[in-house]
C-alpha cells in the first residue's frame, strides 16, 4: 500500500532514519549489486532544515512510493557511489553587508560580480554557520562526487581561472570533509571514507585566442588538465571557432577547428561535453571523437524538442562513442509537468531506446543556503545591468511551479534514486545510472 506520507515524514526527519540511510557507510564498491536487508543503522538523529525538508515533502507527496520502494531507494542510494553527472557544490549565503559597502563604493560591475560569485562559493570555508549549511546540504543529498562547474562560460584562460581558483580553495580548505578528486580512484577511496568530493568540469576550452597555430591555440588544454580539469564544453550556447552553440539559429555543425580541438582532448583525456552545442556540432562531434563523449545535462529531444535537449539521432551518436546523456533538473527543458516524474520520464525513455549505459544524471542545480534571502536584503538595489552575451536563449512564455522546481531539488537526490526503483529498474541498471557510467567513462578518458 502507498506510503503515508506524514507518517514518513515523522519517522524519517524528525527520527533520522533517512538521514541515516544516506550517510551510512559502504563498502566503496562501484557496482554492489544488492543494498543490505539490516535495517538503518545509526548514524545521525538532526532533522533537516526547513528547505530542504518542504523540498523534499513535495517531492514524496508526486512519487507517492511504498514504505518498500521507499526504503530499498534509499538503501540502494546509500550504498552506491553517486556521481552528478553536471552541477554545483551547495552554495553559500553572500555576506549582504560587504557587498552593499562594494555598491556604496561605486564598485564596477565585475568587481562586484567577483565578490558575489566568490562569497556563494566559498564563504563556507570560512563562515561556521555557512560551512554546516553546506555540509547538511551534502548530507541530505547523499552524493558522493560532483562533476563541479569550476569554470565560467567561454574561451579566455584568465575567466577561466576564477572559478577553477575558487574550487581548488574550497577543496585545499575543506578536504577532510569535500576533497578534489584527480582521478576516478580517487572518488572510490572517498566513498569508502564516507566523505564528498569534487570532479572538475571547464565550461570551456581554454584558448590563448592569438591564432597563431592552431598548436599554440590549444596549449592550454593540456595545462587546464594538469590543473585539475577533466570535462569541458565544446560550446555554451553562441558560435564559436569550434562549432555552433544550441541556441544559435544556424545549425552549421563542428568546425575543421573543432575537430583539432576534439583530438586534443581525446589525447590529453580531457571528456568532451557538448551538452550547451547545436545538434549538428554535437552530433559531428560525436562522429570525431575516438573517445566516449557526453551531453552531460541535457533532456530528450523525442519527448520534449529544446534547444537545450539532444533528438533520438544526436543520442543514438553519443551512445554509440560509450558515452551518455546526463538528464538535468531543469522544468523548462523537461516540460510536461516539469517535475521529478517528468525527469523520470527522460530517464525511462534514453533506457528502453538507447540502453542503461547511456544514460546519467546531470542536475545542473544548486542547493543554496537558507541565509542567502536575508543577506540579499541587506544589498541596494543597483541599476540594470546588460545581459551577457552567453545569454542568448529563445523567448519563451514558459512559467514553472513551486511545486516542479522543488521536487527538483538537488538535495532531494536520494528521491531520484527511489523514483527509479519505482518505475522498476533493477539495482544494476540504477548504480549505472547515478553514478556507474560517469565513472565507466571518467575512467575511459584517464586510462589513455
């Protein structure tokens, strides 16, 4: 019989039983087959916050599991390495006092989008109250790496040195608790630790942008690798030298450029993601690359068309590398009811047609602290600012819900992995899903 919500609500938050359920320790295998039949054992009895508690209500009140499905769910994410195919560490509330005292400096527009960015990312190395917000976040969603957006949006190596500077801190600071991964091994010692870490995603390919050579353009590839990077996007959204972005009205595909760039990255072992590209550039891109490449957050076409979706052909290429297509938390690219049925939905749909191994989960969301709405209030309001030139997305009159967004939530993640037993995919088919194939190919690039 369905599950009573408000029966497991006081059970499970107020009790613990799925806090304990997610932070309990594992055997660190990446593919254990099945979760153990003991019942959870004690780990931690603090309930979650207010957040991610109502996140987290809604989500169960759309799934509506069973006290069995329920419970395997959250035995089977427990046990599993989880691995976020695309998304962001949880993110800090802003100190509202500096920034407002930068506004009343006249600050310049970049200044103050530095501090900005830099206190979300890394406030929680030094901030008491924002470090156990973040670590609650990493607790409730019980995952164990983060392929991290550590780069801004483009080409220039000193943009995007930012956010890889800030990411390198924040792992440097906090490494007994979320730690820089280098290599896949090193995401299954954490496991075993029972701790988080990180896996660094470029945004971009870093280019000296002189065209000189088309050597001394790509230098940086391999110096952003031994930094740390091991994904990057071919694209976000616009044309580049490389080939066209998904938002682009030309669908022109991958350039001979593009084609040096892919090699590059296939000999260095850096993934290619052309999740922001055009479904031209990522399907020739797909045909190029000698190595498995990725939409690592993306939907499906065939369910509902995006820009930001991969159609039945574009995946059919991705898959046929052995790489996959991460599904993303996204509402507007998911469409139908936006939801976590609906996310649900693309899973299903990429594994009946394409295949288990094929498919991951990119959430391109962010848990952001509980405190950032009472800093924010601190900051005067500033003029209107122009919008980047990344920005370029077709108008829409698209609205999401409250409700679809945050059953979405990135700390509801455990829900997820119980949505799957529910829709009837075996244990092996969902490790695959959260964490085995992105760390199948995670090691494909590093074993060259």
């Amino acid at each position: 019989m369905p599950l009573n919500r408000r029966k497991f609500l006081k059970k499970s938050i107020a009790g613990g039983t799925l806090a304990a359920a997610m932070a309990r320790s594992v055997t660190g295998e990446e593919t254990a087959r099945k979760p153990p039949k003991t019942e959870a054992s004690g780990t931690t009895n603090r309930p979650l916050n207010p957040i991610i508690q109502q996140a987290r209500e809604i989500a169960l009140e759309l799934l509506k599991p069973t006290s069995t499905e329920l419970e395997h769910g959250l035995e089977l994410h427990a046990q599993s390495i989880v691995f976020d195919a695309y998304g962001f560490a949880p993110r800090s509330a802003v100190d509202g006092d500096a920034l407002a005292e930068l506004v009343k400096a006249g600050a310049s527009s970049l200044e103050y989008k530095d501090a900005n960015e830099d206190m979300t990312m890394t406030r929680c190395v030094t901030d008491p109250v924002e470090q156990a917000e973040f670590l609650e976040a990493w607790r409730a969603a019980g995952v164990t790496c983060i392929f991290q957006n550590a780069g801004e949006e483009g080409q220039g190596v000193m943009m995007l040195l930012k956010r890889l500077s800030r990411f390198t801190y924040l792992t440097d600071m906090m490494k007994e608790s979320v730690s820089k991964a280098a290599t896949p091994d090193d995401i299954v010692a954490v496991k075993k630790a029972g701790q988080h870490c990180l896996y660094l995603t470029g945004n971009g390919v870093p280019l000296s942008e002189q065209w000189v050579s088309v050597q001394d353009e790509l230098r940086y590839v391999r110096v952003f690798y031994e930094l740390g990077i091991r994904m990057m996007h071919l694209t976000y959204n616009r044309r580049n030298m490389i080939g066209d972005g998904c938002a682009e009205k030309a669908n022109a595909g991958l350039s001979d450029f593009g084609r040096t760039v892919i090699a590059e990255m296939n000999r260095v072992g850096v993934i290619v993601d052309c999740a922001h590209s055009g479904w031209q550039t990522s399907l020739e891109a797909a045909h190029v690359s000698t190595k498995p490449m990725v939409a690592s957050h993306s939907t499906c076409g065939g369910i509902f068309p995006h820009i930001r979706s991969k159609p039945d052909d574009v995946i059919r290429a991705i898959a046929d590398t052995g790489g996959y297509i991460g599904i993303c938390c996204i509402p507007r690219f998911l469409r139908g009811a936006g939801d976590i049925n609906a996310f649900l939905d693309h899973i299903d749909y990429v594994v009946k047609k394409f295949g288990a191994d094929h498919v991951a989960v990119g959430t391109d969301v962010a848990y952001s602290s509980q405190n950032m709405s009472e800093e924010s209030r601190k900051i005067p309001a500033r003029a209107r600012q122009r919008d980047r030139f990344a920005s370029l997305w077709p108008v829409d009159d698209y609205r999401t819900t409250a409700s679809a967004t945050q059953s979405l939530a990135w700390t509801n993640w455990p829900l997820f992995t119980v949505g799957m037993v529910q829709r009837g995919h075996s244990d092996e088919v969902i490790q695959k899903i959260i964490g085995g194939n992105v760390m199948r190919v995670a090691r494909s690039a590093f074993d060259r």
